[in-house]
C-alpha cells in the first residue's frame, strides 16, 4: 500500500513539473538554431560570440560600452570617415532601407552602429558630422587601437593600416560585411559582401531587408 501510494506521488510529481516547465519557463521556440534556418541570407556563426568588453567615445560626446547593446538588434559596420567608397556607399545605402527596417521592428528595437577604426583622423565632432549626414539615429564611436583591435577580431572582422600615417590620406584596409548583433550582445553572423567584377564589393542590403525582420519580429 505504501508502495502505491509512493508511486501515485511520484506521478503527480512528474506531471505538476511538465505544467510548470509548459506555463511558466515554455520552450524558446525563437532560438537561433530556429532562427537560422528561416533568415535567407545571413551567414551565421556556428554559435554567438561573446564582444570583448569595450569602452568606446562615441559621436555625441558620450561613452559607449557592451551595456548600449543589450535589449536591442545591431547592424554594426567597421571603416572610417576617409574611407572614398565603401563605408559611404554602404551607410547610404543602409540609409534607404532603414525606414522599412523600423516598420518591422515588434518589441526588440533596431540600431545601426558604425565603428570607426580610424582614431586618429575621427575624432567626435568629425564621426557627428558624417554619420550626422546619413541618420541622426546612426552612433559612430571609435576608441584608441589597443581597444579597437579585440573588439573588432571578436567581430570575426579585421583592419589594417597599411602605410605611415604621416601621409595625410593614408587608407585603412578593413572588412565589408555588416556584422549582426543580437540582444543579449553577441555576435549571430554577418551579411558578406558580393564580389563581382569591376564591382564595389559591399554588402546587398535587400538581403539585409530580406532576413532582418525574420529576427525582428522573432520571440524573445
């Protein structure tokens, strides 16, 4: 009889844990093995990656750490403000997309990061001036290249400069790809650039459009 009775609390147990596991902590059915398999385009990383811990100056003055990425999604883009052709084509054209971006945000909102990997040349009132131009919703930051350089090789980017920075109008070598950060502050993935010859090789931001609102308007 005891045994029995040991049995039937055993039972009533298992299924008073199955209805708390259901009601109060349901299934993430938006995680991001879900996610990856809906998005079109972007090319996910095996797992998110953790951002270094950073402390960047930012184009309005203020400072700008991993905290200003929390519960939000990022487009995040590495150049810098002389750069004669990439980084304008591809904020202007992130520029003409982004208002039907925000038309798909739900309840995660959306923000558009340029990091400029330029420190010497970009100062705070030149990244205000120029992502100014773009979008007043747009940050700029930069920050000196001891902070630079982890934060953007745990992008899973690169940059470098190539020549002396004595010459006035040295270039910086630096990727393309418009890097996605999801809202717990870790890298997803990034939409690569197209390379076509005698093409500017930049990111298809109609990709962007394609699979971004798939994240928008995902479960958190």
């Amino acid at each position: 009889m005891q045994q029995k009775w040991i049995g039937l609390i055993a039972v009533l147990a298992l299924a008073l844990g199955v209805y708390l596991a259901l009601t109060i902590a349901p299934p993430d059915f938006e995680s991001d093995a879900d996610l990856s398999t809906q998005t079109e385009y972007l090319n996910w990383y095996p797992e998110p990656r953790a951002l270094v811990d950073f402390e960047l100056s930012k184009h309005d003055g203020t400072n700008m750490s991993n905290d200003q990425l929390k519960g939000k999604w990022t487009l995040a883009f590495v150049g810098y403000t002389f750069c004669p052709d990439i980084c304008p084509v591809t904020l202007a054209e992130i520029n003409n997309v982004y208002p039907q971006l925000q038309e798909k945000v739900s309840n995660t909102p959306l923000q558009v990061w340029f990091l400029s990997v330029d420190p010497k040349r970009d100062t705070v009132e030149r990244l205000n001036e120029y992502v100014s131009y773009f979008n007043d919703d747009f940050i700029a930051t930069t920050g000196p290249h001891s902070t630079l350089f982890p934060l953007v090789r745990s992008m899973g980017m690169m940059y470098a400069i190539s020549e002396s920075t004595d010459n006035p109008n040295y270039l910086v070598d630096h990727s393309a790809s418009i890097v996605v950060i999801n809202p717990d502050g870790n890298i997803i993935g990034r939409f690569k650039p197209k390379h076509v010859p005698g093409q500017l090789a930049i990111s298809d931001v109609q990709q962007v459009l394609t699979d971004m609102p798939i994240l928008l308007n995902a479960s958190s």
